[in-house]
C-alpha cells in the first residue's frame, strides 16, 4: 500500500516533466510555423537551443517538432501553454523561451511580421516585462547584423 503511495507521487512527477516539455515544444513550433514555411534549419536550431537552455536531448526535440509537424499541429489558445510555463519556471527561464523564439525566428535572417507578432505575445503571455523582450530584440538583432554577409 505505501508503495503505491509513493508511486503516485513519481508518477506525478514525470507527468509534469512530460507536460512541461509538450508546451515548451508547442509554444516554439508556434514560432517556426507562423510564416507558414517550415525549414529544416528552423526545427535544427530549435532542437539544438532546447537541448543547451533545457537540458533536453535535440534528437528528442527534433523527433517531438517532426510529431508537430506530421500533425499539421496548429495552437488556437496559447494561454494554456504558457499560464503553465509561467507558473513552473523562473523568469530566467522563460526569458530563455523568447531568445529560443527570436533566435529562431532570425535563422532565416528575414524579421518576419507574423512570427515577430507571436514572439510578442508569447513574451506577453509568459509575463516578461516589455523592456526585457526588448532588450532580447535588439541583442538577436545585432547579433544578426554581425553574422550578416555585408559586414563580414
């Protein structure tokens, strides 16, 4: 009886692991789909910045984006996502959500509006203050600028 117990308390555990990383995956795939091209280098660079912030293997990562992906997954409410995030993680750490997010979102080295919109209100919904979402910008920003071809 006390095994089962403690049983429902791993089991709890690792169902919040699971539900962490799903959300974490949705809420990037959000990023990687909203011009509507979905590239290989989206979903690497994706993979391998979750696996560096995360601590989660990118063959892992890049097997749950290409599950999304086979799906045509599309999130309509991504409050649900993130009101989990946000309650799980620190702010640190969700501000390493929207520099994943930006710096996918920049891999094409093209800003698009759709996805700079739903990096913004993922920032929002993840409760990030406005000039941290800022600062996050204008740093990919340049750091874009740098690995651009006319400034090398």
């Amino acid at each position: 009886m006390l095994n089962k117990f403690f049983q429902s308390f791993h089991e709890s555990k690792k169902a919040n692991e699971n539900t962490f990383h799903l959300d974490l995956y949705n809420l990037v795939y959000e990023v990687i789909i909203a011009d509507h091209e979905i590239s290989p280098e989206e979903i690497d660079l994706s993979s391998e910045l979750i696996e560096y912030y995360f601590q989660i293997p990118k063959d892992i990562n890049k097997q749950e984006f290409l599950k999304l992906q086979d799906k045509q997954h599309f999130n309509t409410d991504l409050s649900q996502f993130t009101q989990r995030l946000k309650m799980s993680l620190s702010y640190e750490q969700r501000m390493d959500i929207i520099l994943i997010c930006w710096q996918v979102l920049m891999v094409d080295g093209i800003e698009d509006r759709l996805e700079t919109s739903t990096v913004r209100t993922l920032s929002t919904l993840l409760g990030l203050e406005d000039k941290d979402f800022i600062l996050i910008r204008r740093s990919e920003e340049h750091t874009s600028e740098l690995q651009s071809p006319d400034h090398l």
